[in-house]
C-alpha cells in the first residue's frame, strides 16, 4: 500500500522515502492503545492520485486516511525541551523550550504541529540580569462551546458509543431537540436542554452526565466478552430505568419548575391586566383547565396546542401550506365551549389550490370547511416530517432545516410539471407502466371513463400506487402525449365533466393520503372527545392509513 502511494504528486515522495531502508524512517504499526471492535483500521485501499467526480470533501477525506496511515508505519517524532525555573524576590517563575530534533512522521502528517518557544541555552545555576521585566494584565474568558470533535473526544473518554455509534447518540440529541448545532460545527443547549438538566438536577439524579451510559455500555461489552449474561445485564438496566421513572413521575412538580423558568406561558388575561394578543386562542376544550396558544415549531409548520402538556395533549395540527399565522381579536360566534379566537392565516399560492385564497381568517374549533379542506389537501406538514401528522398530540420536534427547504424547492412534480405532489408519487407516471401492472387498473360499475379536458380522449379510472396515495383511485387520460390525471374522489355530478387539470393535480398527493371528509384529522380542534383510534397503534390522534408505523 506505501509502494502505490508512492506515485502520488504530493505526498509520493514521502512514501519513497520511507522505503528507503537508509532514510530510517520506516516502524513496524503498533496495535494501538484502543479497539473498540467497531470495524479494522481504517487504511488506503486503493491508490487514487483523484477522481474526475469527486468533490472537495472527498479529496480532504482520502488525503487524512493517506496521511494518517503512512504516519502509523513512520517513526515518531523527537525533540528536546528545557524548563527554566527563576527565583526574583521570592517569587517563583518558569519557562519552558522546545525545539525539534526530527519530525518523521510530522513530515507527512500535517493535522498536528508540535514544537514551542525557544528560549536560550542555559547551565544549571546559572545567573543573569532580565533585559526587561513586565507584567500583563488579563482576564479569564469562558471556556469555548464544545465542538463535534470536542464531544466526540468527550463521549470516547467517558466510554460511551464506539466509532460506530457516537454519531447516533449526538443526532438524538439534536432530533430532540436538546441542543443545536451552528455552522462551525459547535453544539449549544436549547430551552429545553436546560430546563431538562435542571430539573433532573433539583430530583437529585445525574442523567445529564455521562455515568449510567457508561454502565449501560460497560455491561453491554460485558456480555460480548461473555464475562456477564445478556438477561442478567438487561434486568439490571430495567430495574435502574424503572426505578428513576417512578421517582421522576413522583417528583414531576420539579420539572415543572424548571420548565417554566425557561418557557414563558402566555395567557389571555382579563380586567386591567395586559393581554397578550397573538398567542392564546381558546380554553382547551380537553383538560378544561389550560389555554391552547399558536405555536410554530422549529421546522416552520404551525399548530395550536394545549399549555398543560405533558398531562393535556390536546393540539390542533394547522395545514403544512401555511407561511405566516397570528391570532385576531376577531371571535367565532358559532364554537365554543369559551370564546375562541379566529386567526389570520397567510399560505404559500403555489400550494394550495387555485381557487383558494392565500389569505384567509378562519376558526380551529370545527365550524370552518375551508380549513378542514386545506388540512385534507395540504396536509399538516412537509413529506420530509409528514410522521409529526401521524403522531398526533406530541411535543413538536425539531426537523432540518435542509430537508424543509428541499421539499419546498421541489414542490412542482418534474414529470407533469404540476404543483401539489412529487415525481414519485405522480399518478401520470403510475399510469404509463399500465401495461406491466395491469392489476392496479380497477373499473368501477361502467364508469370507466371521463373526457380528457385537456385533449378530450377518454380517461380510465385506475388505482394509485404511490406511497402517500395508496389505493386512492384516479382518472388518466389514455393518450400518451397527455398528462392529465384527475383524483376520483374530488369529483361529484356534473364536476366530472369540468374539473381542470391544473386544480385535480394540485389536490393530488402533497399531504397525508385522500382528503379527509369526515373531519377525524380536525376533531380535536372542538375541545370534544376522540371518537376513533387508530388500530395499529391505539393512538386517537390518527387513523391507520397515516400511522407512523404502519409498513
């Protein structure tokens, strides 16, 4: 492997060299002072001098590996240093030198320097008079935000995760929403984060440090050494876990506490107090205790949710077209129990259909069909965290922002070139392979067929197998030079013969399946009971065909 690097323009002399039986530089590898059995050493295996497709990320990763390896069979550096000690008055004083003798590996390795002042040669005993005596004044500063190095170089020492797995314990923690991440790669706490520490903190249990997982770990390596029995080391972590769940739950009043030091709680107040316009909405018809205020969360979507989470889970989850959201002073006259706020919504035209407004003030407590229809349509979120729909009544989570910004991007179909759903769930493509899965095609009591409004052929009616639409059913024009596609069921009489193209495509697949008539995905917006369950999961927050578990 040295030899095929010996080739390369940069550091191929290096190599040479190290063969070079007379250069002295070559060391058998040492095994290392850690294996965390995660995976072999990581090494060159094949030679590239660089690829035509590679990007800038990819030179700098195969250049480390190189650099490192070729370091590993090199001898280590040495160098000498001297430590001055100075006794003026009493006071004690040092300095230290340093200066190379021979770098070796240094000469390749070029992501660590070593070295320091250098001062100048001194004999034991030795006296002299300063040039120059000073005295700086400085301050001390706090220590920098941990980096993604720094805390993967944290978690190694503390003996959590392998090479493996660390990276899947730091996006837990940012999935959660504990801490953010900037773009120098240096981690913050959130909100949340704090308030989390700080009440285990005020409980008295360290979960916050780095102990227990070690545990965990340490026992899990127990039982891959064979020294402890997986049933005894799982039985153990249950009874730990249930253990500080029962006194957590107990002492729960002290995470409030902290909770609501970091999260403020805005109530609608009455008499001469200041009210604060623009959050509450209305009593939460659930818990009958708490206000349900707007809230956006961290992936831009919005919702209105109940302030007595955890205990009350009542949330009304708002269509995923939305742009902007405030609550009016404006009041429903037909909802209640209380009064309840109507909300100016602003939505994105090139999501929602053309014959909606992209402004509109509507009610969330069950009388507005508009909304209900937009929910059906749009769904409650971007395909890329559409699971926050299924899941119901939940503290929101935080999504990338990446991913929020390509599913908008990409928000046009690049097959029919129509807004509403993407290429892969574009029931115009499904319809082409008609011939290789003729089994989809369903034909229902002789109404197999509607006029193209586009170049009046006559359309079949076939069954969409796209993941949101599955099994939705849907019209296609025959023609293979023709992309229009009409959804069955926004179809009703004499519409059958009129719908455009361009309003059926942009009522297609961009929310959580068929628009939803019997207003399930709305109803806790009224404040009254769930009447149905979801049978996979037993949540009430959602039916099966949206079930984040389903498949």
């Amino acid at each position: 492997m040295v030899q095929e690097q010996g080739g390369h323009p940069v550091w191929g002399s290096y190599a040479q060299r190290l063969l070079d039986p007379q250069s002295g530089l070559w060391r058998n590898p040492s095994g290392g002072g850690h294996d965390d059995k995660a995976h072999p050493p990581i090494h060159p295996t094949k030679f590239s001098a660089g690829e035509s497709r590679w990007s800038q990320d990819h030179h700098r990763v195969y250049e480390l590996v190189v650099r490192h390896f070729l370091a590993c069979v090199s001898k280590p550096a040495v160098g000498a240093e001297t430590t001055v000690e100075i006794d003026i008055a009493g006071e004690s004083f040092f300095a230290c030198g340093r200066v190379i003798l021979a770098k070796n590996y240094l000469d390749v390795y070029r992501f660590e320097s070593w070295g320091g002042s250098v001062i100048p040669t001194y004999t034991f005993g030795q006296q002299f008079i300063p040039r120059s005596l000073t005295l700086d004044s400085g301050v001390t500063r706090p220590p920098p935000l941990l980096s993604e190095a720094d805390l993967l170089g944290c978690m190694d020492k503390a003996g959590i995760g392998t090479d493996a797995t660390m990276h899947d314990h730091i996006k837990k923690l940012l999935d959660r929403f504990y801490a953010i991440k900037d773009s120098s790669t240096r981690f913050s706490p959130t909100k949340l984060g704090e308030a989390l520490v700080m009440g285990y903190d005020d409980m008295g249990y360290e979960l916050w440090k780095p102990y227990l997982r070690a545990m965990m770990e340490c026992d899990m390596k127990a039982v891959s050494m064979g020294t402890k029995r997986k049933t005894e080391v799982l039985e153990t972590c249950l009874q730990q876990m249930k253990a500080c769940f029962l006194d957590a739950r107990a002492n729960k009043g002290k995470l409030f506490e902290a909770m609501a030091i970091f999260f403020e709680r805005s109530n609608r107040s009455s008499g001469g107090e200041q009210q604060v316009v623009g959050d509450v909405v209305r009593r939460c018809g659930l818990c009958l205790e708490s206000d349900m205020v707007l809230r956006q969360k961290p992936d831009g979507n919005f919702m209105v949710g109940c302030l007595g989470y955890p205990q009350c889970r009542n949330v009304v989850w708002l269509p995923g077209s939305l742009s902007e959201a405030s609550v009016t002073e404006n009041t429903c006259t037909s909802c209640g129990p209380g009064l309840v706020y109507k909300i100016q919504f602003r939505f994105r035209r090139l999501e929602i259909p053309p014959n909606y407004s992209a402004q509109h003030i509507g009610c969330i407590g069950g009388c507005d069909d508009i909304l209900r229809q937009l929910v059906g349509i749009c769904g409650t979120g971007s395909r890329s965290s559409s699971n926050t729909f299924g899941r119901g009544r939940g503290n929101p989570t935080a999504s990338s922002s990446a991913q929020r910004g390509n599913s908008r991007a990409q928000g046009s179909c690049a097959y029919c070139r129509q807004t509403g759903h993407l290429s892969n769930d574009c029931p115009s493509q499904a319809s082409r392979s008609c011939t290789a899965r003729s089994q989809e095609v369903d034909l229902q009591n002789g109404e197999s067929s509607i006029p193209c409004n586009s170049c009046g052929a006559p359309c079949n009616l076939r069954t969409a197998n796209t993941a949101s639409n599955r099994g939705r059913k849907f019209f296609s024009c025959q023609s293979r030079e023709c992309n229009f596609f009409v959804w069955e069921d926004t179809l009703s009489g004499g519409e059958r013969t009129n719908t455009s193209a361009s309003t059926s495509s942009r009522r297609g697949g961009r929310g959580q399946g068929a628009p939803n008539t019997s207003g399930v995905s709305f109803v806790s917006a009224t404040g009254e009971p769930i009447t149905g369950r979801c049978f996979i999961c037993g949540d009430p927050g959602h039916f099966a065909n949206v079930c984040p578990r389903r498949g």
